[in-house]
C-alpha cells in the first residue's frame, strides 16, 4: 500500500447516514462550517431529533435495520437524489461497512471514513489481531477458524475465554465462556447476534485476561502519512462487555505507559497507513502490560472526552482529511488540558440487570452546568423505541482535575432530568460517587462486583429524602396541573375540587401517605402530611420545571404526567411516581389481574421480538431452562423457567412482536 495524496476536493453538503445523537452532533460541526446536511430517518424515526435538525431529509421507510439504516443502496441513492457531495456514517450500523465506502467511490462520493480496504483490515478483529502481530505488537492468545474447528479444540482451551464477533463491535456478540460444556451454546449466540448486528457471523475466541483495564488511543491520519495521537481514554466502566464511563487522562497509566501506548498505537496506524479518525483499543492488566484488543475504523462515542481535553473538533477534522488537505494539528501542538469524564445515559433498568426500558419521555432537561457538555438524541417529550440502542444522551465533563470533573459530574447528573422511563441516570451518580471508583480501585467487572453496593447506595438515596416533601410537591403540582399544562398565567384561577381539612391519600413508589389539607389559599396549599405540618407556595414555572417554596425553603422540582395518568416528581435528582388514590385513572384496568407471581404465567420483560423458541408443547423444563429469546434494542433476552413444570401452550411465535404484558408461555 502507498500513499496517493489526493487534490483537495470541495464539499458543500453532507448526508449522515445515521441517526440518534451522533447525527445531531456531526450536524452541528457542519453547521458550523456552513456545509449542508441530509438526514436519514426511518418511518419509526419520522420525528427524531436529527430529522428536524438537519436542512434536507430522506426517509427510507419502513422494515427491519437492514432495510433502512443497514441498507447501502438506500443510502446512496438518497445522498445522490440529495445532490450530496459526501457521505459521513458516524458510529455503529454501516460506519465500518466496506461495501458502503466502495459504493461511495463508485458513485463518486467522498466517505468521511478510512477506504474500504483498511477498513476491511481492521475492521475484522480477526484480520487485526494477525496485524498486529506481524507488526510486533502485543496480542493475548486467541484461536480463529470456523465454529466447527474451534469446538475441536475446545479441550485444549485456556479457560476462561472470550468470545467475539470477528467483524463487530459494542460488546455485541461478545460473551465469557468458563468451561468446555458451555463453549457450543454460546458460540452459536454469539453468532447468531454478530449475523444480527453486523451481517456476518464469524467469530473467534482469545484468552479472558481477568480484573483488566480497557485503555484506549485516539488517532488522527491523513493522506500525506502524517499520525498524530489525541492520548488516551479509559473505558473501564463497562456493563455487558459496554461502555457506560469514560475519562482522560486515564487514572491508572504512569507517564511512560501512557507515551508507550500512545505510541505504540502510532506505530500501528503508520504501518497500515490508517487514514482518517480511528481508535486503537487495549486491554491493560494489573502488572499494567497492554495487548493490543481492536482498532475501530470510525469516530467513537466516547469523541467528546478528547474534545473537552484537547480543544479539537474530531468531526471537523475527519472532514479536513476526506478533503484530500493535510491535518491542521502536529503533535507538538496537541496539549491537553485537565480531565475529562463522560456518562452514557440509557433507556434501561439497573435493578433488573440493565434491561431496556424503551416508552415515552415525559419530561427532558438538559442541565446546564459550568464545564457540562450534552450529546443527545432528543429534546423533548417522544417515544424511546425498542428498535435501537437504548442510549439517550451523553453527558462530558471537563474540570481542572479529576477530583473536580466527578463533582462537576455530580452536579450535572442531579440536574439532568428525564422523566416517563426509567435510566441509569441515578445509577451513573452512585458510581462516580462510589468510593472505589473515586480511589480508581476499578476493572472491567466493576460495575457486576459492585453491583449489589451501588443499588443499595441507591435506594439509600432515595430513603435519605424526606417523602413528605415529596408529596408536598405533588399536591402542588396537582391542584393545579390544568393550568399549568394550559400555561395559564395565574394558575390559581381553578384548583378543581377540593374543600377545608379534605382528607386524602397518596400513593408514592407504593407507600401510602395520609394527608389532611387545611387551606388552599391563592398560590398556596397548607395542612399535615402524616401528621407533620406543611406548608408549600406556588413561585414561578417553566415548561415541566416549577420554583416553589416548601415549608420555607426554596426548591426546584420537575413533574409530568405519564400514560397512566401518574404524576412524576423529580426531587433533589430522583424520580418518584405519584397519584392520589381518591381520583380514578380512566387508563388504569381496574379488573382483577391474574397475580404476577403466578409462575403458570410467562411475560416478556419489555417490548420487543420473539426470536427464538427452545422448547415445544408438552416439554418438561427445570428451573433455569431458557424457553424463548425476545429480543429489544439490540439486546437478547433469555425468558427462562422458575422451576419444575411441563410446557402446556406457546401462546407466541418466533418473529412476532410482543410487550410486556402479553402472555408468551402457559406452563403447569
């Protein structure tokens, strides 16, 4: 491979062929450089945030991904129908697609990305690691070959190991296999999954070096051989083999590991001749000797906390270089200034095991805090779909050190409101908070070893908040919720019904909480919650945010209304879920429920697909049989027995949507 410098080539408009939060953020680089955007949306995606943001838009229907955002010859033809120039892919779907950057040089578009032939390279973990090799850097054992030949060796195998897709990413297709009579299973899910997600179902496996650290260098690359590194990123913090924190510096590097691997990642980019943005990936263990993991051939998710440290816009760079013109930056001039952390902010539950929880945002607020930055894929009220990955919105913190950006996390946290679904919002302020994270006692297993601690640390937060002021601020917000979802000016003008030491009940996270009110004077409800007086007075509101003042204090809270007619109170960060029992709820079912510890009765944790059925009628299993796969926001979900039974109907098929209320197996 040699260099060809190219002649610097114009381009005046840019379709992302992407969607979420890093297509509002590479429009917002464009935006600054004056260059056009065109959006991609799916049916589902019709009213996304990156659909209104962008100047032009393309829909390309409806289907599964490989039909609309997987789907290259849509992509194309709407960025030539689109007049485009260019043709940025982001991260995830076809962003280390070769087919997709070929098709871009033969419809004459530039692809903001290496070309093809690197990436099909590095692209493949498989092909990388043999890369590396030949180039002298570190690699752990791993062993390539079909499943067949594999499983052949599976005697011989250093358990534990690791399972990969050889051509994905994310922690996708990724799983740890502890013994032999396990390896066939999860390789065929693993495979399975890595055909899901990335069209292509090879994997491979390598040794599981445990209690490791994942360490990880930014790369800059032109056409004229020139490789800068931007330093590194932690990204420890994992759950499900995925990222949730990131930071730079890392905390655990000295001085000389770090320039080691900064260079060592140079060295490898030199000699393939990687142009444009790539990372390099790590692993670390406790003696602090590295091998090398992956190199990702596209931007990252983790971008902005390079950004924050460095002062360089990535996105505008990879343009620079798609250009055909020389880096603007030599590594000389590459100074990083204090530290950086970024917090992935998903759709999901970490008390069941971070399962997703796509529904409806009832209420978002970004928070605005000295040194916060916020990637995001919303910017309002919408629907969180079961069809993509569950991660909201990023949030970055740059502060002087790293002490300093985990209160600035801190701080920005609490004041991030998302409200209608549950997070790992609350979840994320446990971890920066903990004690081991902050002393850097950490690992990729940190957050499964710490699970149990950070969850009670949770709810502990949760019981430290005095409930009375929760309902407080319900009652509040209740009395004069029509005015305020009006945005009447004197929302006093109509409380609704209510009368002199009215008694009443509120259900708040299923605790029931008496309550007598006294008075509701103008802009103010007094009377005794549990017996304890109170006091709370109406200041000022803006959208879902309210000013209030309760019992003399001033405080700031956030409510909305959900879809079953529940008021949600966030207060001091958290969300609680609220409704007075005496008002019925038109769309709660009344009707008496099987109970939902009939073990007879099997649901889906969450909407999504039924995409596999291990078992058939009349089956018996045991507890811990997998009976059915259900699949929602790319994530596999095992609906398993609870105990001794025979399978008496399926009442579902494989293909079918289903939700969380739905019955998919009878049992007895």
């Amino acid at each position: 491979m040699t260099y060809c410098p190219m002649n610097s080539k114009k381009i005046h408009k840019v379709l992302i062929a992407n969607r979420g939060e890093i297509a509002v953020r590479i429009i917002k680089t464009l935006r600054k450089l004056h260059i056009a955007s065109v959006a991609v949306f799916a049916d589902n995606d019709a009213n996304a945030l990156h659909r209104r943001m962008a100047d032009e838009a393309c829909p390309l229907g409806s289907g599964a991904l490989k039909d609309t955002y997987l789907n290259v010859q849509k992509i194309i033809d709407a960025a030539l129908d689109a007049g485009a120039d260019a043709i940025h892919p982001g991260y995830g779907f076809l962003s280390e697609s070769p087919d997709l950057a070929e098709a871009c040089e033969a419809n004459n578009l530039i692809f903001i990305g290496p070309n093809a032939e690197i990436m099909q390279l590095m692209g493949n973990k498989v092909a990388a690691r043999k890369v590396a090799v030949k180039h002298g850097i570190p690699v752990t054992f791993g062993m390539m070959g079909d499943q067949d030949e594999i499983l052949d060796q599976g005697d011989s195998l250093p358990y534990p190991i690791l399972i990969k897709a050889a051509a994905g990413g994310g922690g996708k297709g990724m799983h740890i296999v502890w013994e032999k009579s396990d390896l066939k299973d999860e390789m065929e899910r693993a495979s399975r999954e890595a055909m899901k997600y990335f069209g292509d179902g090879t994997v491979f496996v390598e040794q599981y070096i445990e209690n490791p650290r994942h360490i990880e260098v930014q790369i800059l690359a032109d056409h004229f051989g020139n490789v800068i590194h931007l330093h590194e990123r932690e990204c420890t913090i994992q759950r499900r083999y995925q990222k949730i924190i990131e930071e730079s510096p890392s905390p655990t590097l000295t001085d000389e590991k770090r320039q080691q691997l900064c260079e060592t990642a140079v060295k490898l980019c030199k000699a393939i001749h990687y142009e444009n943005a790539g990372t390099v990936e790590f692993l670390v263990d406790k003696d602090l000797n590295f091998y090398f993991l992956e190199m990702n051939t596209r931007i990252q998710v983790e971008h902005p906390v390079t950004e924050l440290r460095t002062g360089i816009d990535i996105v505008e760079e990879q343009i620079r270089i798609a250009r055909g013109k020389e880096m603007g930056w030599t590594q000389e001039a590459i100074q990083p200034q204090g530290h950086a952390v970024e917090l992935r902010i998903y759709a999901e539950n970490p008390e069941t095991g971070f399962l997703p929880t796509p529904g409806k945002v009832t209420a978002y607020h970004e928070p605005q805090v000295r040194g916060a930055r916020v990637d995001s894929s919303i910017d309002g009220s919408c629907m969180i779909s079961e069809a993509y990955d569950p991660m909201i919105a990023k949030l970055s913190c740059h502060a002087k050190d790293r002490q300093a950006a985990l209160e600035t996390a801190q701080r920005a946290l609490k004041d991030f409101i998302i409200q209608g679904l549950t997070t790992n919002k609350a979840y994320l302020w446990e971890v920066v908070k903990n004690a081991d994270f902050v002393d850097n006692k950490i690992d990729t297993g940190f957050c499964a070893s710490h699970q149990e601690v950070l969850l009670k640390a949770l709810n502990e937060s949760r019981k430290n908040l005095n409930i009375n002021d929760i309902v407080a601020s319900f009652l509040l917000f209740d009395f004069c919720k029509k005015q305020l979802e009006q945005h009447t000016e004197n929302v006093w003008e109509e409380i609704g019904y209510w009368r002199y030491h009215m008694q009443l009940v509120v259900d708040v996270e299923d605790k029931k909480v008496s309550v007598s009110i006294e008075a509701a004077e103008v802009g103010k409800i007094k009377g005794e919650i549990d017996g304890n007086p109170f006091k709370v007075e109406f200041i000022q509101h803006d959208n879902n945010q309210l000013k209030i003042m309760l019992n003399g204090r001033t405080e700031t809270i956030y409510c909305s209304v959900n879809d079953e007619q529940k008021t949600i109170v966030n207060f001091h960060g958290l969300n609680f879920t609220c409704f007075r029992t005496d008002q019925l709820n038109d769309t709660t079912d009344y009707s008496c429920k099987e109970s939902t510890n009939d073990k007879s009765r099997l649901v889906s944790p969450m909407p999504g697909k039924v995409v596999k059925i291990n078992v058939k009628e009349g089956d018996t299993v045991s507890e811990g049989t997998i009976m059915m796969v259900v699949e929602a926001m790319k994530m596999e979900n095992n609906i398993v027995a609870s105990g001794n039974a025979k399978v008496k109907k399926i009442l579902v098929a494989e293909g079918q949507m289903v939700d969380n209320k739905m019955q998919l197996i009878e049992l007895e």
